[in-house]
C-alpha cells in the first residue's frame, strides 16, 4: 500500500461545471415545447424523473440525455394530439453540440488542483463517455494533475472499490472529493474513504437517496478549495 496521501476526484460539477449547462437545455427544450403549442408546468419535473431513471439503462450519457427528451416529446406529442415533427426532432438532437463544447473549470479549480498536487497523488474518477471526459480532461489541460484517469458508465462501490485496489491505496487514509450523494459519497463512504461533498446543489438522480444523509459521515463544503482545506487539516 501506498504511504502518500491520495486523493480520488470526480470530474462533472466538481471540478468543471456541467449542471448549469443541462438546466440551460432543459430551458431551452420547454420553450421549444412552447413554440407547438405543448405548455406544460411540470415538463423539467418530468423530463428529470424519466432521465434520472433511465441512468440504470444508459449510464452518464449525453444520448440518454437526448433520448429522454425525444421520449417526452413523444409524449406530450401524443397527449397534445400534435403528430411528430422531424424539425422538432433535428432542434433536440443538435442540443448535445451544447453538451460536446468544452466546459467551464471553476474559478478555483486550477489553484486547488495544484496545491493538491504538491502533497498527494491525484485521481480522476468520472461517469460519463470516456472520449468526451477525457476531451474535456485535455482540453481544459487537466492532463498533468492526474496519475491516471477512471472513466466508467456509472459509479457505485464495487467499481469505486476496482479503483482502489488498482491504485494500491488503503482507503482509511485517503480521500474521495465530489459533487453527488449517489454517484460519489455513498459509494466512498461504503468503500472506507475519508469522503468530502462539494455540494453545488442536486438533480433527481440524487434525490431518492437523500433520506440517507443523516446516517452517512462525510464533510460537507461549497467549493473544491474548501475541500481542499479540509483534506489538509484532517491529514
């Protein structure tokens, strides 16, 4: 096992911002809605329950994103008596060019990452497409911070506990840092890590577990450099 302080971190909200670009599309697809005559108050409520649900099916994609959406319009469509429109479909698909642009690191990414660096070994671990995360990775020129890269599907402990057991870590002394209940505390917290949750706010995805919450040790803080500070003054 490794002696020097390791640390395990999540890519999407945590160290570059995704969820606001989501919440923009989703804006976006009800005004689109709207220009058919599909008005609806619950259409995000709704379009967050089936996407939260079909993560099981899909994984952390961009195309289940987009076919959420289209299963949706296919529904209202239906609901509205409207029939399906080709143009409508072209406007939701070219919603993931949004998506497949570079994101935006938070303004404390940088300096977070390489204090970081000078006192422990870095790890990516995301969900999502492997060729898009690695792209963001390169171009947001993340490359040299990190030891290694774990892009999976979806995260929970027994992939998290494969991570470990690769990096060679003992978990009671190192550290998870990301921006889910689901995805990265409750699996670090059952894996032995020392847990850390940045937390940004949430979607669906996260809610049918936040009733565990209370029976979960982990630290709570509202941005990457708090984390970073309390990874430092616990170790």
């Amino acid at each position: 096992m490794s002696s020097k302080l390791t640390v395990i971190l999540d890519g999407d909200d945590t160290l570059w911002q995704t969820q606001e670009i989501y919440d923009e599309i989703k804006r976006d697809f009800v005004s689109l809605l709207e220009e058919i005559g599909i008005q609806e108050e619950n259409t995000i409520s709704r379009l967050d329950e089936l996407d939260a649900q079909r993560v099981v099916i899909k994984g952390f994609t961009i195309d289940r994103f987009l076919e959420s959406m289209m299963i949706l319009y296919a529904q209202l469509s239906t609901s509205h008596n409207l029939h399906w429109d080709i143009k409508i479909e072209k406007k939701i698909l070219n919603f993931g060019n949004l998506l497949r642009k570079p994101p935006r690191l938070y303004e404390d990414t940088i300096s977070s990452l390489e204090i970081l660096k000078r006192r422990a070994r870095i790890y990516l671990f995301s969900a999502g497409q492997r060729n898009i995360q690695v792209e963001k990775v390169n171009n947001l020129g993340l490359t040299n911070y990190f030891e290694s890269l774990y892009i999976v599907p979806t995260k929970n402990k027994e992939i998290l506990q494969d991570v470990i057991l690769d990096v060679g870590i003992q978990p009671s002394e190192s550290w998870m840092v990301g921006n889910s209940l689901k995805s990265d505390v409750i699996p670090a917290v059952s894996a032995g890590l020392n847990t850390i949750l940045v937390d940004r706010g949430s979607w669906k995805y996260d809610h049918s577990v936040s009733a565990m919450e209370d029976k979960l040790h982990f630290f709570r803080v509202h941005t990457l450099s708090d984390a970073v500070s309390t990874i430092l003054e616990k170790t």
